[in-house]
C-alpha cells in the first residue's frame, strides 16, 4: 500500500512538472488527439466514446496543473517555500502571460521584463478554483467509467 501510494505520488509530480513547463507542446498533443480519436472511433479501432475520455483526461493533464493547482499555490504564496515550486511558478508566468494576451493584448509588457500578466491574487485563486471546480466532472465520468468496466469484468449487472 506504501509502495503504490509512494509511486502514485512519484508520478502525479512529475506529471504535474511535465504539464506546467510543457504546457504548449502538451496543449498541441491534445488537440491532436481529440482530432484523432473521433477518426480511429468511426473506423471501429477505438471503443465507444473514446473521444469523450480523451477529452476529459486531456483536461485533467493540461488543463488542471497550469490553470487550477499552479494558480492557487501563487495565489496564497505556498511556491515560495519551495525552490522547486518558486522555478515552476516562472514557467506559469510565462504561460499566463501568453493566455492573458490573447484576450487582452498588451504590447507594453515584455515577457522577459516582467513574466506575469497584470492580475491580483483573488483573480488567480477565482482561476484555480473555478478550474478545479470544472474538473469535478471529468473526474466523476472517469470514474464511472472504470468501476463499468470493472462490473462487466467481474460479470455483474447494474442496477436500474
């Protein structure tokens, strides 16, 4: 039991470091995964929907790490105890700045003088907490998911 949680803790970090400084290139794989799941779905090479579990676990990936946990720990000011987590949060800049440009461009600031988008700190703990509110839904789907495979595994029937 140590062992599985030791080695889920291992893994959720290092997938948690992988999606805030890969977020572009993760975002890109994404998208190219939910245009190519639909496709394989309809030449019968994946399950029934297949597209909607790509969807949610792409969000669980990409979206939750860079936009729900990264922003609350800024927000309340936790990644300054950790030097690990202070050299993340230059990575979230980053990332935040671009998205914050996108709606609403701002040629003034230069990412390279100042890495963060003009935003407060009840805007970024509003941002991580809506997005972990969203991820309430993939998460339960998922889980429906697996314990029906798991009931049909074991051969029992749901109830109705």
């Amino acid at each position: 039991m140590i062992f599985r949680l030791a080695v889920l803790l291992f893994c959720g970090s290092f997938l948690f470091t992988v999606s805030v400084i890969f977020f572009p290139l993760l975002a890109l794989i994404a998208a190219l995964s939910l245009i190519a799941t639909p496709v394989l779905q309809w030449k019968g090479l994946l399950p029934r929907r297949s597209w909607l579990r790509c969807l949610c676990a792409s969000w669980l990936v990409v979206a939750v790490p860079t936009f729900g946990v990264m922003p609350l720990l800024i927000a309340t000011r936790i990644h300054f105890r950790s030097s690990f987590l202070s050299s993340l949060a230059i990575f979230e800049g980053f990332t935040l700045s671009y998205v914050y440009d996108l709606f609403k461009p701002t040629p003034e600031l230069f990412v390279w003088d100042h890495p963060f988008p003009p935003v407060s700190d009840l805007q970024l703990g509003i941002l991580g907490v809506l997005t972990l509110c969203c991820s309430i839904a993939p998460v339960l789907f998922l889980l429906e998911i697996s314990v029906a495979r798991t009931r049909d595994r074991r051969g029992l029937t749901r109830r109705t």
